[in-house]
C-alpha cells in the first residue's frame, strides 16, 4: 500500500529549507522520473555577438493518478513519490523565475509566477509572444482567486454558477484586475484579467505546492498549433526551457473557453470557444436560473456580435493574431455550407489540380485531416504524378470531442512528416465544432468549396 504524502508539509519544509530541496531534486534526476534530457546547456555566438543560451530541458514524468483533491480541502494528496519528486523540481524552477511546461485538461501550458514581471516576461520572450497579447492566470482554489480580486469587487450570479458547475475546469472568467496585485505584463495593460481553475491533476498541484498563481499560455512558439502532448513541447520548445513535466496527452485538446460576463445587461459574451461549449454554458444557467426574465444570453463573439476595439486591444489570448498554424499551409475545404465570393470544384478536379501552384519538384507530400465516415474520409484518392497523400483521421463525424482531442496532433503529426501542405475537412460548428472551427480559420490560409 503507498504511503499518502502530505504536500503542506512538503510546502513548508521547501521554502524553510533549501538544503533539503536540493537533496531532493538530485534524488529526482536519479530516478525513472526524468525520462529525458535534450539540448546540453551550450552558449551560442552569433554573427551579431548575440549570445544564446540553450538550455538542458528535461521531460519529468507525473503519474496524474497518484494525485487527488479532496472536497474540504485545497491541497493535493500524491501517493506517488516519483511525481512528488518531478512537481517539487518543477516548483523550484518557478520559484527561480523561470518557465515550466505542464500539462492542463485543455493543452499544455508554459507557466511562471503571475504576479511576478520578471518571470511572466520569460513566457514572452521563451514563446516570441506579442506583449500586447494577454497571459490567463491559473488557481488551484477559490481562496487563491479571491486574493487576486478588487476587494470591492461583487461576484456576479452567473459567475457564482458557472463556478459552481465548471470549476475546476476548462472554462475561464474575465474579472477585474487590481492593479496593485497584477503585473501589466499579464493583462497586456487591459482593466480585466483572466482567470480559470484548470482540473488536470498535475497543473492544479503544480500550483498548490508553489502556493501562487501561475499565468500560462499554450507551451508552443507563438503561432504554431498548441502541444497535447510533452513530446510536441519537447519538439518546439526544447532548449528553450529547463523543465516539462509529462502528464500524458490532454484531455479535451482545445484551449479553454474565455467567459465576459461583466458586462451592464448581465448577458455572458464567449469570447473565445473552447473546452466547454456554448450548449454547456446555455444549460447550465437555465437549470439554475427559472426566470426567463432573469436568464442571461450567452452571446459568440463573431458570430452573434462584433466589438471591433476589444479585437484591437484584446483582453484575451486568441483574438488579435493569427493562430494554430503549422509550417505548411493549411487550405480548409467546406463540404456543407458554400463560403461567400468562392467558386465550387468538385472534388476530383479539386485533388487532382492540388499541386498546381506548388514548388515544381520530382515529388511533394499532402496532408489531408478529414473525418473518418464522411464523404471526404471515405473518398478514395487519387493517383496524381508527384504527390504522395499523408492522411490523418480526426474521428467520426458525430463525435467532435474526438475531433477536438486530435486537431492539434493532427497538424504537428502532418509537419513532421513533412508535408507541403494540409488539407483539412470542415466540421459542423455545434457543441465543439464552434471551437473546432474557430481554430481552424485561423490555421488556415486558403477555403476552398468542393462539391461531389
């Protein structure tokens, strides 16, 4: 039978004692816990005497089962000494400022202290991130969000709700920022600051043992498709950062969904899709709320409304710049739903002129992501001179949670395979087709309508 550790009492012995922690970290990298080591710590002198620093990134393995939060408390129990040991060199190297990949329910996050401007602007400068590109900030608890709150601040009803019903989990809310608390860095200087509680068992204890909220984007070079797993951490970012913590692949796949209920009229704004969808959020209120009259509306931005200031000065990631792309261009082909101003092909004229264009060569590579039983996943392709097809299912039609949890494998598999260019099948914009797409439009370059 394991023996339960206690980490308040590891928490307190880390701070008090850094002896004991460096016994513990050498004790880690002697284990089965640190799977890999990647990029020796080399300096590099370019032509213009700028000095890099590559660093020795190491992938530590956590076992998320070994790690649970019961419903009076906040901190986590792990059963598991090899996770304990992986988490505690994790948290030293937040409490030196510097970044740390981990794993979340949505995708993996690059993560530092959030009320610390030195170690947040390393997230920037480890991703090539905008610095007018907000940070959200994760919490452990619901003590750790309140602290980061105006103390004038009224929780609103529906935030009561959709705490209760989404927390811990993929689902950020928008508050206001105390500016006393919150560095500018992390808001990108907006009044409002994101924040969720995400329910992975290693990113919630990550930062219940550092005791202090930790901001975090998706662990990837700004713009690429976000990492699901710690090898496409390891593939970007490798070099870049000291530490990646292996929790295995992501559960939902997608990032979370960012909630603005702070608004006048009470109504909920989406101002990202994401891990919870619309129909979730919709359902929630209306089991809780009985008064039509009362009932907020939860309305998409883009879809349902425009706010052309909020997209120039975002108060959330994934709204002012491109996103998701993989190295080779992504054309997203519509099936269902004619795009306005393109011309239908039908899809042998399409396949069989895709090379057109393309760089002349003895022969080019094509990623296709399509669904398993639709029409486009059925298909069989054809023989054209000089292409060779690379196919990725991202799973059935009638189930886009599958879809979700492989969109981003799907395009970081296809670049490393080489492709010059990747096809990707529409899906229907409902439940977490409306994330789903959200990222794909932004992936994609080029639509194109084909008929059959």
């Amino acid at each position: 039978m394991s023996q339960e550790i206690t980490s308040r009492d590891f928490v307190r012995s880390l701070y008090q004692n850094r002896l004991l922690l460096r016994r513990r970290m050498i004790g880690a990298q002697q284990s089965t816990t640190m799977r890999a080591v990647f990029h020796p710590a080399t300096t590099i002198r370019t032509q213009g005497r700028r000095v890099v620093t590559m660093l020795s990134t190491q992938v530590l393995n956590c076992d998320p089962t070994s790690i649970s939060f019961d419903s009076t408390t906040s901190e986590p129990k792990i059963t598991s000494q090899d996770t304990l040991n992986s988490l505690s060199i994790a948290a030293k190297t937040l409490t030196d400022l510097q970044p740390v990949a981990f794993p979340t329910e949505t995708v993996y996050g690059l993560g530092a202290l959030a009320l610390n401007s030195s170690a947040a602007s390393r997230i920037f400068s480890v991703k090539g991130r905008p610095p007018d590109n907000p940070l959200i900030v994760h919490v452990s608890s619901l003590d750790m969000l309140y602290g980061l709150l105006p103390s004038s601040f009224q929780m609103p009803k529906s935030y009561d709700l959709l705490i209760e019903r989404f927390w811990p989990g993929a689902l950020t809310l928008l508050f206001p920022s105390d500016l006393n608390t919150i560095p500018p860095i992390i808001t990108a200087n907006q009044p409002t600051v994101a924040i969720r509680m995400p329910s992975h068992p290693v990113a919630r204890a990550l930062i219940a043992l550092v005791n202090a909220p930790i901001a975090a984007p998706s662990a990837n070079s700004s713009g690429k498709p976000s990492p699901t797993t710690a090898d496409h951490v390891r593939r970007d970012l490798g070099g870049k950062l000291s530490v990646i913590l292996d929790g295995g692949a992501c559960g939902v796949g997608l990032e979370s969904t960012v909630v603005d209920g702070l608004q006048e009229d009470g109504n909920i704004r989406v101002l990202r899709p994401g891990g919870i969808t619309v129909e979730d959020i919709q359902k929630s209120l209306r089991e809780k709320i009985q008064d039509p009259k009362l009932l907020p509306q939860v309305l998409v931005h883009r879809r349902d409304y425009h706010d052309e200031h909020l997209e120039a000065a975002p108060t959330t990631p994934g709204m002012k710049y491109r996103h998701y792309s993989p190295t080779a261009p992504v054309i997203l082909i519509m099936t269902t739903s004619p795009p306005e101003n393109v011309v239908p092909s039908s899809v042998g004229s399409f396949l069989l002129s895709v090379k057109e264009g393309m760089q002349p060569s003895a022969s080019v590579k094509i990623g296709l992501l399509t669904l398993t039983n639709s029409k486009l996943g059925t298909l069989v392709l054809p023989v054209v001179d000089g292409v060779e097809w690379c196919r990725y299912e991202l799973g059935p039609v009638d189930d886009p949670s599958v879809t979700a949890r492989r969109l981003f494998d799907g395009l970081l598999t296809l670049d490393q395979r080489g492709v010059e260019l990747i096809l990707i099948e529409e899906v229907n914009d409902t439940n977490e087709g409306l994330a789903i797409m959200n990222r794909v439009r932004k992936a994609a370059s080029e639509v194109r309508w084909i008929t059959f």
